[in-house]
C-alpha cells in the first residue's frame, strides 16, 4: 500500500523553454523551474513553482506534435516514424479565477523519452482513475426556455467539450415541456445506468429534478411522501447544475458564480455538497419541496406578476419588484414555527456558510444521531406543544430561507447567515411598515447593512413552521362560505385593480415556482385541531369559482414546510473562501 503523500515519479521534463523538476506525490503534480545555477538552492533567485492538486486535474493527454518554440535546445529530440516528435504530454487542471469562476488551464511537458511520457501520463491516469467520487456518466436535461432561452448553447458550446476531454459519457435530453424532465425521473429514466443528473436552466428546472428524484427514491424505499412526519430516504445521485435561468441562486449560492464553465469543473471533479430540502405539506398532503425561497406576500406576488411577463426575461423580476413595492400589499395571519434547538448558529452570526462549514457539519451530526422529534405538534403531545411559538399580524412579507439565497441580484442573500445544509430554514417576518421602511429593508439586501436590525423585521431559525391566512383561522360552515366570499372577490378585485380592494391572500412563491392559494381541503378542518381526511387539489380559475358556487367545498391551504437535513447532494462545495493572493496575478507562472 502506498501512503498519503508518497513521492510517485520526479524527472527533469521541460515546460515551454524552461528545464523543470516535476514531481507527482499520490496528491500533488508540481513543476518548479530549474534556477540557471542548477537544483540547489539560491537565495536571490528562488525558482518558481507551481502545484496542482490530483483532485483538480481534469485531463492528461498525449501530444503528437510540440506546441512550444523549437529552438533547438533541448538537446535528446527523439526520431519516431521518420517525423520530429517532442513526446511531449499535457495536463488540464482547475485554475482558479477572480469571483469563484474557475477555468480549465493546461500545461504542457516535454519528456527527453517515449518510455517516460507513458510512464508519466498513465500514473496520472491510475490517479485520476482511483477518485471514486468523480463521475462516469451523467443525465443531462435542457431546459431549452430558461432565461434568455440560450441553454442549449451554452451546454453545447460550454460544457460538451469539457465533458468530452474529462472522459465523462452522458445521454442528453431537451426537454419538451415544463416538468418534462420531473416525470422522466420520476418513471422511465434508468438511474442505475448514471453517477449523476445534471440541469441545464434555472432554479425552476432544478427544482424539477428534485422532485423527480426524491419522489423516485420515496417509491422505490417504500416512504410515504405525503406524510410531513416521515423521515425521507436522501437519494444516492448528486446532482449538477448548468445556470441558464434568471436567477439562478442555487448555483450562486453553492458554487459562488453563476458561470457554467464553472459548474461544469466542479461536476468533473466529483465534488459533493449536501443540502437541505423543505417539504412543504397542507396537513397530510405533500405539495412541494423547497431548497431556496419559500415566500408568501412580497416574494408571492413578485414572482406571479413576473409570470405574466416571461417575455422579459431576468428583467421581469425588477420589474414586477418595482410594482409589489409600489403596490405594497400587506397580508393577515398567524405564523406557528417550532424553533431550532440544540444546534450551533443563529440568522444573525457574522460568519457565513462556507466551503466545510462546520455549523454544517455539526449540525448534521446531531440530527443523524438524535433524530428531530416530528411529532411535538400533535394535540396529544401538550407538553411539548408549549416549545411552538405563534405570531399574529399583518405581514408585508413572510421568508423561508433554507439557504442565503444569494444571486446576482442581492449578492448577500435574503438571509445572509444561512446555512446549506443545517437541517434549518431561515424564518424571516417583514410586518406591515411604511414603504420608506419596507424600501430601507429591501436596500439591505444589496449593502452591508444588517437587513434584520430594523423594528419591524424580525428573523428565526426553525425546524418547521406553520402559516394559516387570517381568513382560514376558523372552522365553521358559516365562517367558510364568508370567506370563500371574501377570497373570490379579492380573487376579481386583483385583477381589477382599480376598485382598490386589498386581496386578502398571497401565493407562495416556493423556489421561484407558484404554489397557489386555489387549493381546496374537501373536508375542511381547523389546521391546528383533530385530524380528518383531507383532499387538496390544485384548481383552474373555473374551477375555483365553480367550487364557491358549491359553498361547502372549499377552505383555504395553510403550508406547513418542514426541513429535512441534508436530503441531497449537489456537484459543489460550498463558495470557497478567497485566497489571500486572489487579486493578484499568478507568481507560480513559469
Ligand atoms: N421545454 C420546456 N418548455 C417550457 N417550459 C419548460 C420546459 N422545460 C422546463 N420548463 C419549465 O420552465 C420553467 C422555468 O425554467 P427555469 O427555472 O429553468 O428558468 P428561469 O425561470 O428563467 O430561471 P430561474 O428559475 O432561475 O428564475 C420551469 O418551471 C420549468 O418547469
Ligand atoms: C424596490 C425594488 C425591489 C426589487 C426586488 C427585485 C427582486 C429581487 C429578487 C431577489 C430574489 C432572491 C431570492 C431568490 C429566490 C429564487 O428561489 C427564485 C427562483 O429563481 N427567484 C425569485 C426572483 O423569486
Ligand atoms: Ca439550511
């Protein structure tokens, strides 16, 4: 058995014009150019070296002809098939950019012989080969309509190629129609065959592959996803994703940039970050997982207008931002959460989430060990019942963030101070305000400012919550048909903005996909109370009004979100933090 560290092979190869001691030890490939006077050591003219780790190799490839100046220097060139070869080998590695982009950098070594280039070339191989977490062959989905419709472009011209040099096989699917590739995942595509799926397009079409995914692996475990007091199984393919959406603040977020040459080097080199995964349930039905965003009021009606201006593309979101804060509704309700105990980190610590976080890491160890205890909510549990805290009031805007949610366009996040993969969401309560004070709430997003450090703001980090609209807070008949009055009149005044009528409720706007508020209990019952048989449904505008007509079927859809730590794994490592030279240009150059 060889160990760590070991020195692997150590030749004198050439680099360009210049004479180098190159090393492979079972970690590193290091190239130091040789000093004028020889090997040893000279104080005033140290030689230059560079490093790279085995893990951040992408490639080693075989040169057939030179690619540097001949100047006739190096004196052993080899006679081979009757042509001039330099029998010379490159290395494609990760290099490391301004601003987390990393890029595919290469260097090329010239060996005075056959017999060591191959020597050289296939103990990088062996290397490359025994890092059993990279992947061998990948499902690729394009979403050929996200953001400025340029997905498949992108992975053909940015992606394949390095794909293709990594030695990484993949069957790619375009996708047809919206959850196209949810329900491939979920029934026909054959997982077995793959390493990993990967995402071409935006936060939507990610949250298509997790929800195929987690719904399959669910099945195939025998777990009943509706129940939200179900530990769900994770899943074994770890996913990557391709930004080419809007927003996309799950790649910013993991990765750092948004750049799929980026994203691309971090599904080669088989990184892996876990994440948590919200599931959010209507009392016994599940209705969607959530890894970013989970927003009701301000972030609801933002991405509803949005929807109506797809057109736009990523500058729908500004606009219809503009709109809600002028329009600025504020929505009534009770908010239940069950606060997070027992874990290192609160929404308001300096230190953030970052490559081998250790909030992360701790925290994971303590839910594996000591799983939550799901089942405090229940009527029959009172003791336990006292650790839910409840908050009644008029909200401009209520936040789940179970990660930072940074993206381009608020490059800290809605909750700066969150973690990926805590087992925690970011509760975030914007009460009714001014729209000077909601506007200096917004601002901090974008500046340095702590946007939690404001009266009407407050933040908590919970395992679950509950939201239960005011006008669904009671469980009468009577009580109901009043409501459902008051909810489809809102429903006309808010497309007749005109008249001037508040609505009375929000959509959630859960990873940047609608959840809306059209769902029906066919038997309704208080969220709170005894359990019941409950049927939730999406409806058509039609149906709505048809199911007002018929009075008795309708209520309104509390969420209830819980979090599950860790539920899956993504091509990334979490934004690394900068090197301390990051600015400056590369003194290892040779
Ligand atoms: N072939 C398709 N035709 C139409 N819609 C599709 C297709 N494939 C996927 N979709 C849907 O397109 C929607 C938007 O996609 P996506 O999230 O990739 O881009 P985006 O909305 O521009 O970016 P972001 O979500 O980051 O803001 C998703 O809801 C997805 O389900
Ligand atoms: C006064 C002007 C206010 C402008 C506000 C513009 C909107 C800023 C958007 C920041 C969103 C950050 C959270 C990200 C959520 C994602 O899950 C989601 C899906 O991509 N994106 C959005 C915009 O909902
Ligand atoms: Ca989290």
């Amino acid at each position: 058995m060889e160990r760590p560290g070991r020195l692997l092979l150590l030749s004198e190869l050439r680099v360009g014009n210049a004479a180098c001691d190159v090393s492979l030890c079972r970690s590193l490939l290091t190239w130091k150019r040789r000093s004028s006077s020889g090997p040893v050591y000279h104080p005033f003219r140290p030689s230059v070296s560079h490093s790279v780790s085995v893990s951040e190799i992408i490639s080693v490839r075989e040169e057939e002809e030179s690619r540097g100046r001949d100047d006739g220097s190096w004196k052993k060139i080899k006679e081979r098939e009757g042509k001039d070869c330099r029998l010379a080998f490159t290395v494609l590695y990760v290099e490391r950019r301004q601003q987390h982009r990393w890029r595919c950098a290469e260097v090329t070594f010239t060996c005075p012989e056959g017999a060591l280039r191959q020597h050289w070339v296939g103990s990088i191989r062996e290397q490359l080969a025994a890092i059993a977490s990279r992947p061998k062959h990948l499902l690729v989905y394009i979403n050929p309509c996200s953001g400025k419709r340029k997905g498949k472009r992108i992975y053909e011209e940015k992606v394949a190629p390095l794909f293709a040099q990594a030695g990484v096989a993949t069957q790619v699917i375009v996708t047809e129609r919206a959850n196209y590739a949810r329900d491939h995942l979920r029934t026909e595509a054959e997982l077995k065959k793959f390493d990993g799926v990967v995402c071409v397009g935006g936060d939507g079409m990610f949250s298509e592959i997790i929800h195929g995914l987690i719904w399959r692996t669910q099945m195939d475990g025998g777990v009943d996803p509706d129940s939200p007091d179900e530990a769900l199984l994770p899943g074994s393919l770890r996913i990557g994703i391709i930004p080419a959406g809007s927003t996309d603040c799950i790649c910013f977020a993991t990765v750092g940039a948004n750049d799929p040459v980026t994203s691309a080097l971090h599904v080669i080199v088989g990184d892996s970050q876990p994440m948590d995964v919200c599931s959010v349930h209507h009392n016994s039905t599940f209705l969607r997982y959530s890894v970013s965003l989970l927003g009701y009021g301000f972030y609801g009606d933002v991405l509803t207008d949005s929807e109506r201006k797809r057109w736009l593309g990523p500058a729908r979101y500004d606009l219809s931002g503009v709109k809600m804060f002028l329009t600025h509704h504020y929505y009534e309700g009770t908010v239940s959460y069950l606060p997070a105990r027992g874990i290192k980190g609160t929404p308001r610590d300096a230190a953030r989430c970052r490559s081998g976080c250790v909030v992360c890491q701790h925290n994971g160890e303590q839910l594996s060990e000591k799983p939550e205890r799901y089942e405090v909510d229940e009527a029959s549990d009172s003791e336990n019942d006292s650790e839910w805290r409840t908050i009644r009031g008029k909200f401009l805007a209520i936040n789940a963030a179970s990660m930072s949610c940074a993206c381009p366009r608020s490059p800290k996040g809605l909750s700066p101070a969150a973690h990926l993969a805590d087992g925690t969401t970011d509760l975030i309560l914007v009460r009714k305000c001014s729209r000077f004070d909601f506007l200096r709430h917004l601002l901090r997003h974008t500046s340095k400012d702590d946007q939690f450090d404001l009266t009407f703001v407050e933040v908590h980090r919970v395992r679950r919550f509950r939201f239960t609209p005011r006008y669904c807070q009671s469980n009468s008949d009577l009580d109901m048909r009043e409501n459902g009055k008051h909810q489809l009149f809102s429903q006309i005044c808010r497309d007749h903005p005109a008249c001037g009528c508040a609505p009375a409720y929000s959509s959630w706007n859960c990873d940047g996909e609608i959840l809306t508020h059209t769902a029906i209990d066919v038997r309704y019952r208080d969220p709170l109370g005894a359990s019941s048989r409950i049927l939730v449904e999406f409806l058509t505008q039609e149906e709505f009004i048809f199911s007002f007509l018929n009075l008795n079927t309708f209520s309104f859809c509390s969420l209830f979100p819980r979090v599950h730590c860790q539920l899956i794994k993504l091509f990334a490592r979490g934004i690394e933090e900068p090197m301390v030279f990051e600015d400056l240009p590369n003194p290892c150059a040779i």
